[in-house]
C-alpha cells in the first residue's frame, strides 16, 4: 500500500527538516555541547540530559514538512518509552490539512459556539478557565497508525499514537450554556490554522466525554498540539481532535467537511471499524529493531488502550500465539488512556514470536490479522498489499532472533 | 433568572415522561453567566461551514470558462497547469496515466484520488476551496470566484457539462459520481464495535 519508503536518514540529516519538525536533535554521535546554552536557559525551562537521545521522526512516504513547509505526520518513539504518559515534546503530530503550526495569541483566541443553539456564545481563554475544569488522562491515535511488513520498529508500526492528561471543560458543560436545540444531531468542529480543518462528530459524543482542553501534562497544550484550544474526543481517530478549536456550529446533519471526506468509507463493515478505536496493544521491548545482549531475565514490556473504554485484560504469548498468559498491569488503568503492560521472560537464545492481546471493558477482544481476515473472507496475503479494514487494531508480533535481533514479524 | 436557562420549558419537559429525562438535564445544568453574545453579523462573518443542502452558500455564480481563467491566474503555481502534477495534490484526473506517481498528500485516500470524483458532494468542494485556497492566501476569493473554480474542476473531471452555471440553488443539485460513496458508522456510548466479538 502506498509509495515507497524513502530513506528516512536522509529527512533527519537535513538540518531544516529536523528545526521545523520541533526540537529535533540530530543525532550524528557527537554529544551536544551543554556549553552552547546559558546557565539561566537551562534552569527557566528544565531540558532532558544530552545522553537521552528519542526522537519523533516523519512518517515512511510522508516528508514532513514537505516542500510547502508543511508537517504531516511525525510518530513517536515508543521504543523508549516509560508509564503511560508521553512527554509533550514527543506527542506524535497528525497535521495534514496545510497547517504551518499557526501562532496564535491565546488573549486574541476566541471559541464561538452557535448554530442550532437558543444562545450563541463566544468565549476568551480566560472565560473558559472561569468554568469547572476536568483532567483526564486520554489517548489520542491517527487513523493513520497501521503496522506494515516494510516497518521496522514500534515507532513505525504504532508511533501515531501518544498520551497526555488533558485540562479543560466539558463540551457538554459548553453546550448546555447555549442551549441545543430540537432537531440539533451533530456538531462541526473548526480550527484556527490556515486551511481552518473541520469535522463532524455526533452530538452523542459531544455531550459525553469531550473535551475543551487548554492544559497538557499540567502545562498549555503545546502549540503542534493545538494551542492555545483543542478538542478530545476520547477514543476516536486522531482528526476528530480539532486542534486550534475557534469554533462549534450545531447542526442537523452530518456536514461531510474536508476532514471527513478524507475518512469515510464505502463499505459498512468497514466504515463501523473506524471512528472509535478497538482494543489495541503492542510491545514495546522487545520490539522491531532492539537487540537483546544476551540470555537471562527481561521484562516484556508495552502499552494497551482501547477507544471503547478502559483496557481490563491484557494477555502475552511468546510462542507466537499458541499459548497466552496474563500480563500484569503496571500503572493506572484509565479509561481511553495507554495503559502499561509487563510480564518477566527469562530467554534462552531460543528464536521465538512475542505478542500481546489486548481485552477492554466492553468484552472487545483485540483480533490477530488472520482472524480479520477471515471476517473480511480475504487471504492473510490481502494485507501484504492492502491496509487492514477500518482502523489497524490487530496484533503485532516481532520475532526474537537467536542472536537477540528483534524484528517485524507482520507479513 | 440565571439558574435555570429556561424554568418554565424544564417544568413542562419534566412532565412528559420518557422524552424529557435528556433536554431536562440540558435545561437544568446551571448557567455560568459567562460568554458574551455575538451579533448575528459576526457569526455570519465566521460561519464558513457549509453543508450539503448548501444553505450557507452566498449569492453568486460561477461557470467552467471562468474558472479555467482564474485556475490558470491562482493555482497552476501548486497544482500543476493541468490540474495535475504539481507539488499540491491532483485536481483534474489526467487521461492518460503520468509516469511518475502524483504526490500523494491529503486526504491520501489512495494514489489517483481526485477531490471532485470522489467527494460526495460538491457544496465540499466549494466549502475547502472557499476556506483554504489558495494556499496562504485563504480567504481572498469571493464567491463568484469559487462558484467558477468548482465548475471548472467539476468540468474538467467530466462530472457537469462546461455551459453550467453553479450558484447557491444548482450546486448542491450536481449530482457526484461518488455520492452514496460512504457509510456513516452507528455510535452511541457505551456501545462495542461490531467485530472483534467477545470470545
């Protein structure tokens, strides 16, 4: 599916590429010098040590930012990561709608929301902060986030998706103070950027968990984030996330934006698996690209969430998947949130095919790609040049060479 | 009288059982005073939605033969003088297959993807057009323009005839080759998605 792979070192060796793509160091080999910042710089906004060295990186075929200086997809690396919370700095950015990420005076930003509406309003930053606030710690995922043969690590396989807790107002809160009308059944959801992406989401979902959010990881939400307003709607593909939130219009029908024609499918199987997220996992040690340096104890470690609520089960094989034993959840299980899975493994040079499955509150079950094969009545071999149907949630397996070679087994 | 947004509505959805348990809640949910009103002005000058029964849509008119001018003028620059290959995304589906493969932005629904085929409705065409064309200049085109620029590329794609006149009545009327092509998914809360089922 898709173009070919161009070579990915080639996009971080460029120096403009790695600046725009947002603090992106590259990494040559030599260690930055710590002498290059001043004291004051390094104390006002703290900095990771110079020995840590994860990075996000543009996603296979899609050069970001591409020759009209535009981000489109840039992943994180999950590889690296620990607990359940991605740094802000490493939120994997979905931007294909022609945004140059927009700088917006948060004293300037208003919310409109209108409509089908008894009392239109419009907000400041400051109004919305006068209402109640929620935290919620939530993921957010691009529809984009599918695992292919030629992807070589987690980051590639999964790094469209990331976690953060996010400060804001309900939208419910919102929508009862300008009154949805009879008849209202959907909501359009606009941004600030250039090309002002849209989309529509179910008045349902809007009145109940979505958020208005201004805070991330217990600072503004980051300017690729949305800055300074965003929208979550916990569980759904990434698009719905409205970044730059300036306006809701309430409205009767599916609005069938520039956004959402980019999403819809034809097929009504298919077009149900998408929207919100199934139940998903992954290992993120070992996975694609790590070496193992020898036999001995590790911890098979990786993330779980699901779109349909909080993550209830989740289950390791390490004979690719013949058997299955209960990994234990190492962290807060939040509902649409990543949730840390561990299990000890001892490995005794033995080639060997780890996965993880992932169950949620609602009984859904996170399927193998053959057992989405079947329900589609396609030949495994389909996926070789197709994407999965609806959004990717199946089972990842990275094989375990006897050298200790970690790589994608998705065929 | 702040509290409630409507006391004597809540009282009378309050006594219709069954139907009232959901806009009671809505009624009663307290008001916080904040917001200011804006005048329908400026919520007309914001409002740049537009739906597919077009009743946003401004007065005005637009046909093939004017747009191929302001094509040429506004948007060769990044799509290509044929509508194809430039650096922007494919907007006229070339007759004959390019040998190198188009660049594939967005939506990537799939190499070959053109907006004026596969959009089930024209009025998103005009709605994208009018908000984010040209790209770092959105905002510059008036409507007599964006009438013309979708009649060009609705015609160039063989999708209406090059004598049509689009405007706020005719528009939303042309009927897209790909107009049943998409399936809204149910959703309600709570609610699993059809597969995987419970093992």
């Amino acid at each position: 599916m898709g173009p070919k792979k161009p070579n990915r070192r080639n996009f971080l060796k460029s120096g403009a590429v790695a600046a725009a793509a947002g603090a992106v160091q590259v990494t040559t080999g030599q260690t930055p010098d710590a002498g290059t910042k001043s004291l004051k710089e390094l104390i006002a906004y703290g900095e990771r040590s110079h020995y840590v060295t994860s990075i996000r990186e543009p996603v296979d075929a899609r050069p970001s930012p591409d020759q009209f200086g535009l981000t489109f997809h840039v992943t994180t690396p999950l590889q690296d990561s620990v607990g359940i919370i991605t740094p802000s700095s490493l939120h994997f950015i979905g931007t294909h709608r022609g945004s140059i990420v927009p700088d917006i005076d948060p004293k300037q930003h208003r919310l409109l929301i209108h409509g089908m509406v008894d009392r239109p309003l419009e907000f400041t930053m400051d109004e919305l902060k006068r209402f109640p606030s929620v935290s919620r710690v939530h993921f957010i995922e691009c529809q984009g986030n599918h695992s292919k043969a030629e992807d070589k690590t987690v980051q590639d396989t999964h790094g469209l998706t990331s976690c953060s807790e996010w400060t804001g107002v309900l939208l419910s809160l919102l929508l009862n103070q300008v009154g949805v009308q009879k008849g209202a059944a959907w909501v359009v959801c606009e941004g600030a950027e250039e090309v002002k992406g849209a989309g529509s989401i179910r008045l349902s979902k809007a009145m109940d968990d979505c958020l208005v959010a201004y805070g991330q990881n217990g600072e503004p939400v980051r300017p690729q984030q949305g800055f300074p307003l965003r929208l979550l709607v916990p569980g759904f593909e990434g698009i719905y996330n409205t970044k730059w939130l300036r306006r809701i219009k309430v409205v009767d029908r599916y609005y069938m934006t520039y956004n959402d024609y980019g999403h819809i499918s034809k097929d009504e199987e298919i077009a149900a698996l998408t929207l919100q997220w199934g139940p998903k996992s992954v290992i993120t040690f070992p996975s694609g690209g790590q070496q193992l340096p020898g036999h001995g104890t590790y911890q098979i470690t990786g993330l779980a969430w699901s779109g349909g609520g909080a993550v209830r089960r989740v289950e390791i094989s390490t004979d690719g998947g013949q058997t299955w034993k209960d990994a234990e959840i190492r962290g807060p299980v939040y509902p649409k949130a990543h949730t840390r899975f561990g299990m000890n493994w001892r490995w005794e040079g033995e080639e060997c095919v780890l996965q993880s499955r992932c169950t949620d509150e609602l009984g859904q079950v996170q399927p193998s790609r053959a057992e989405l094969a079947k329900f589609f009545k396609v030949s495994v071999d389909y996926y070789k040049t197709h994407g999965t149907q609806g959004t990717d949630n199946t089972i990842q397996p990275w094989r375990v060479a006897s050298d200790g070679s970690v790589h994608n087994a998705i065929v | 009288m702040r509290l409630f947004s409507n006391p004597l509505r809540c009282l009378i959805l309050g006594a219709v059982a069954g139907f009232g348990l959901f806009r009671v809640a809505r009624a009663q949910s307290p008001s916080y005073g904040l917001g200011t009103t804006p005048t329908p002005a400026e919520i007309h000058a914001w409002d740049i939605s537009i739906g597919p029964e077009g009743k946003e849509l401004p007065p005005g008119s637009g046909t093939a033969n004017e747009g191929a001018q302001l094509f040429a003028d506004k948007c060769t620059a990044c799509h290509g003088a044929t509508g194809w290959g430039g650096p922007a995304p494919m907007l006229i589906k070339p007759a004959t297959k390019p040998q190198k493969p188009l660049p594939c932005l967005s939506p990537c629904i799939g190499p070959g993807n053109v907006m004026a085929l596969h959009s089930p409705y024209a009025t998103t065409i005009w709605d994208y057009i009018h908000r984010a064309m040209p790209f770092g200049q959105e905002g510059t085109l008036k409507p007599d323009e964006v009438y013309a620029l979708t009649a060009f590329l609705l015609y160039k794609n063989g999708v209406i005839k090059q004598d049509d006149v689009l405007n706020q009545q005719t528009l939303p009327q042309v009927k897209m080759p790909n107009r049943n092509g998409y399936a809204i998914p149910d959703w309600k809360p709570g609610a699993p998605r059809p597969f995987p089922s419970e093992r």
